[in-house]
C-alpha cells in the first residue's frame, strides 16, 4: 500500500523566516562592531594629540624657565632691555620677550584665552616656539606674581606665594611651597595644534 505525504510549506516557511531573523541580528552586530571601532580609534586618535600638545606644552615651559633663569638677578642682558624702575631686568616688563612684570588675573567672566588676547593686545608678545612634528605651535606668556614694577620685595607684593589665591571665579593661580626668599613666576602656554584646536597650559615657577 502506497501511501504520500504533503509538502512541509508551513515548515519550510518558518525556516525561511527563523533565517531572516538570524541574518538581521547579524547584521545589527557587524555595524555595532564597526562603529565600536570607529570610536576606539577616533578615541586612540584624540589622546595622540593631546600628548602631543602637552609634549609641545612641556617645552614651551622650559624654553620659558630657562629665559628666567638667564635673567634672574641680570642687570643687563643680551635677550632683554635694562629697566629703570630696579636693578635687575626682570623689574620691568620685557614686552617682546613675552614678559609682565606684574600680574594680571581674569576677571569673574573671563577665559584664560580672553586674558591672553588681552595681554597680546596691551603689547606683550607670545613667544613662540618652532612647530613640533605633530602641527603643534606652542607660544608663551610669563607674568611676575607682583602687584606693581621694581625690584621684588614684600612691598610690591613679590614676597608672598601665590598659594591657592583666588584669579577669578573658580581659578587659581596655582599651589606652591610659601617662602619669602623667592619670587613666583607664571607661565602660560598656548598650543595651537591641528584642526583648529587650542590648549591652555600654566606652570608656576620659583626663582
């Protein structure tokens, strides 16, 4: 006895649609895994160049200190101009050199990079270091942590240490050992890198 049965259609169907499911989920995971990379590498890509400026940073402030350092106690010198108003050329400013003799903080409201705007324009020049490998030009400004010009003393404010004092707002201009045998220096660096971006750096020095 011969006996026949009927085609599956519902099964196979079911098949078809169980395989759909399957070939969306896949394709859901390989652009999550796709984009999962894009990011490590947009990620792996920012932290490069943030090393890099800081690097730029970095010697920019050491070119800074050792300019201070060739100065320091300097009645005259040959990268900066004799002042009138002290015996050594760091009592007055050295505008071309990137040098205050005083400090200015930023106001309440305003930027670090709108201080620095407003140093360039009242005459102060940036110095500015050679472009590193990476696209990074670094330039700095230096201020003495004085209130006004002349020899440093504690009458001019240079004997006090700029300990957790505050520049404006939730600024600070920096934390350091007190001692009233030295003078503090600030250091503020410009890195302008690739894509248009733009760093902030300080470093605060004793001498």
């Amino acid at each position: 006895m011969l006996s026949t049965r009927r085609p599956r259609h519902g099964q196979r169907g079911f098949v078809m649609i169980i395989a759909l499911i399957a070939l969306a989920i896949m394709s859901i995971a390989a652009i999550g895994l796709m984009r999962t990379t894009s990011s490590s590498a947009s990620i792996a890509g920012n932290l490069a160049f943030e090393q890099a400026a800081v690097t730029s940073a970095d010697q920019a402030v050491e070119a800074a200190v050792t300019w201070l350092e060739n100065n320091s106690g300097q009645t005259s010198s040959s990268t900066a101009s004799t002042c009138s108003t002290g015996s050594s050329v760091l009592a007055c400013d050295q505008a071309s050199h990137g040098y205050a003799a005083t400090r200015t903080d930023p106001g309440s409201t305003q930027s670090w990079s709108q201080l620095w705007t407003q140093l360039v324009s009242a005459g102060y020049t940036a110095v500015s270091q050679s472009q590193d490998s990476s696209g990074n030009t670094a330039s700095y400004l230096i201020q003495r942590m004085c209130a006004s010009a002349g020899d440093a003393s504690s009458s001019n404010g240079c004997g006090s240490s700029p300990m957790a004092v505050n520049t404006g707002g939730s600024k600070k201009s920096g934390s350091t050992p007190s001692s009233s045998s030295q003078v503090y220096y600030r250091i503020t660096v410009k890195v302008s890198g690739p894509r248009n971006t733009v760093s902030f750096t300080q470093a605060m020095v004793a001498l």
